[in-house]
C-alpha cells in the first residue's frame, strides 16, 4: 500500500515537471532562436511479486523525466540590418563577458561604442576581422570589431576608364569630349579629359589626355596618340596586350605624392572602345581611387560578411561571423540568454565559414523566430494536467484504503 503512496507520488513530481517545461516553452514563444523542449517519461524498475517467473509484476512508478531540446529550424523573418538568422545546422559562436565561449541561435545583434559586435545580452560574437586592410579566414576566431567613428584614409587613382563609342559617321575634324574625377593620394579630387578628333584617315582618331593646370605648378603636357578601329568598329589599336595611354602628374598644388594614371581601353578581353554610325556617347566610365570617408552604416549580409558603409559611398567588408557545427546538439545545455554549453555528452564543435562543412547559413537583415508551437503546447498543457488529476486520485484512493484497514482494528 505504502508502494502506491511513492509511485502515484513520482508520478505528481513526474507531470509537475513536464507542466513546468510547458511553462518555459510558452514563456518563450517570442524570444528569437528559441529551441523548445519535450518531455521524455521512462518508467522505474518493476517488483515481482511471488516466486513465480514474474507473473505478476508491480512497477515503482515513474522517474524523473528528461528533457530534450528539438532543435528544428524556426520561420525566418525580416529585421534589422545588424540582425542574422541562422538557416540550418549550427550556431553563432559568442564570448560571455567572463571569457567562456558558448553558442547561440539569437541574432539580434548591436555595436558599443567601442565597435564590438554584441549579442543583444552584451556576449561579444565571435569571427574574423579586417586588420590593416586584410580580412583572413584562415586565422583564429575573436571578437569582430567595427571601425566605428573611423576616417577610411583616400585610395589614389591608378587607372581610369571610359566605355564609349564614337560616331563612325562623323566628319573629319569632329570631336568628342569626356572627363573622368580621379583622386591624389591626400584625396584631393581633380579632373582628366579625354578629347577624341576624326582623322582623315578612315577609321582612325586622334586623342588627347589633358590634367588640369590649375592643380599642378608646372603644366603637365597632354598625352596624345592615334585610335584605330577595323570594318566592324572594334578596337585595332592599341592592341588588347598595349601597352596603353598613361599620364604622369607631378608637382601637385595639394602637397599629395606623384600619380601615374593609366588608360585602360580593355575589359578582360573585350574592348571598351567602339566605333558605329551612332552618336557619340560615353555609356559608363571608372576609376580605382576614392576619397576619405566616414563609417555612416553597418549591416551584415547573406553568409555572415559584416559590411561597412562609407560617406564616399564605397561599401567593404570588415567582418566575418563565423559558425560552429554540434554533432550532437540535443546533448547541449541550456545557460540563459539564448546561449548554450557543452556538456560531458557534447561532441567537439567545428567552427568555420556559414555554408561549409555541413553548417547552414546566415541571412542578414533577418531573425529566427522560436520554434514553440502554442496549440501543440496548449494540447500537452491539457494531457498533462489530466496526469497529474489521475495520479492525485491514486493517493486518495490509497488514502481511503489506508482508512479502511486502521478501521479494522474497531
């Protein structure tokens, strides 16, 4: 009879617990990158009663249940552009502020003011970053710091470039005109014109590369030369292996270091020059260099690459998340703030790039919602609690048994 009173008793304990992880898993239905758990029951050993081969067996009750995290992906949607959702297998890796690492699912992501890259709960995310302009993958893992409030110093002009066609219709003496900005090594931006002349021969022009003498304190003389195109209007010469058109500007008014511009007349191997019986017109042109700028935005794209948006408009890559691979994820144990340990039972994690290696991917811009599924939670809130409702008739019953035979004795 006592039996009855522990195994009933295990069983209150048992459907308490289970209600208890319903509880968290509901209590968490909004928290990003949430992994709900179920409840796994196993019953105790079983007596024998009799000497018999066991035909009767009374079991002790239930134990204690275990949980299991499910680690199934959650519905992705749109968020803000610091905020990445994990896709697939694995988990961002963080550091806490105590220096342990652990691993998370939660990708609502800020920047201090010092340009750490944190969790919303202050763990610094961990990767690659850009260190004197180089970003290296190959290295080891550490905090992504962001050149916040950094000036990005002027990268000098080297080569510049015009796609254009000039009019094959044209009369002898016809000229065409374009101008290109290209930047001294102090940033200062000056300005290249490029003047093109029909010659009297067929299919040939004159050219003329021209630097302002304002900029300068000794004139620069232009740099001229001849073009020519075949009956298809491709580009003759210069030929695709030049060598081509270059301008050397010394004696800067700016104080900024020598430059050496160069033409490039090719794209790999196609031609950027063209000659048609169509209007002269530029229909695009480039240049290498860029002024100073200063960090206006931060955002992390698809696959993880943090990127730096500068006033000059350039956009760089300064970071990289990395990712880390649990064989066995259900055997990690949960240690608050969306983050997770290794256990005893842990496999070694494989940290690496998103998308490599068996990992899954990173989408910025968005976040993973929690996996909790509230009409499944509800549903086993209503089994559960019919558990407990059932074992707690069993103490009564065995209440009234206990009753009945101390009321023997009268």
């Amino acid at each position: 009879m006592f039996t009855s009173f522990s195994t009933a008793l295990s069983a209150l304990s048992a459907h308490s617990t289970a209600i208890d992880v319903v509880g968290n898993n509901l209590a968490n239905l909004n928290t990003p990158g949430f992994k709900a758990s179920v409840v796994a029951f196993y019953d105790l050993v079983t007596q024998s009663l009799g000497a018999g081969l066991g035909e009767t067996q009374v079991g002790f009750g239930v134990a204690r249940p275990n949980t299991i995290r499910q680690f199934t992906q959650g519905a992705v949607k749109a968020s803000g552009e610091l905020d990445v959702a994990v896709q697939g297998d694995g988990f961002l890796v963080v550091r806490e502020p105590s220096g342990s690492t652990v691993y998370s699912r939660g990708g609502q992501l800020q920047v201090d003011k010092s340009g750490n890259l944190l969790t919303a709960t202050q763990q610094r995310v961990q990767g690659w970053r850009e260190i004197n302009g180089v970003l290296s993958t190959n290295g080891p893992i550490g905090d992504i710091i962001v050149p916040v409030g950094s000036i990005k110093p002027p990268i000098p002009t080297t080569t510049f470039s015009f796609d254009l066609n000039l009019n094959a219709g044209g009369a002898t003496g016809d000229r065409f005109s374009s101008a290109i900005e290209v930047f001294d090594s102090l940033g200062t931006p000056h300005v290249v014109t490029v003047t093109f002349t029909k010659n009297a021969t067929a299919n040939t022009w004159d050219y003329s590369l021209t630097f302002p003498d304002s900029d300068v304190t000794t004139p620069i003389t232009p740099v001229t030369g001849t073009i020519t195109f075949n009956a298809a209007g491709q580009l003759l010469t210069p030929p695709m292996g030049g060598p081509f058109p270059s301008i050397a500007v010394s004696g800067l008014r700016s104080g900024a270091a020598n430059l050496t511009l160069n033409w490039q007349l090719y794209s790999g191997v196609a031609p950027r020059l063209t000659q048609y019986t169509q209007p002269s017109a530029v229909s695009a042109n480039a240049q290498d260099g860029a002024p100073p700028a200063q960090l206006i935005r931060v955002g992390i794209g698809n696959g993880g690459a943090v990127l730096a948006q500068y006033s000059n408009g350039v956009q760089s890559i300064v970071g990289q998340l990395a990712m880390a691979s649990v064989r066995n994820p259900e055997s990690l144990i949960a240690v608050g703030n969306n983050s997770y340990q290794l256990s005893a039972r842990s496999a070694l994690p494989a940290i690496g790039l998103p998308s490599t290696g068996g990992r899954g991917s990173i989408l910025g811009g968005a976040i993973e919602n929690s996996t909790v599924d509230i009409a499944r939670e509800f549903t086993n809130l209503i089994v559960l609690q019919r558990g407990y409702q059932a074992n707690a008739r069993v103490v009564t019953t065995v209440d009234e048994l206990s009753q009945e035979t101390i009321n023997l004795k009268r």
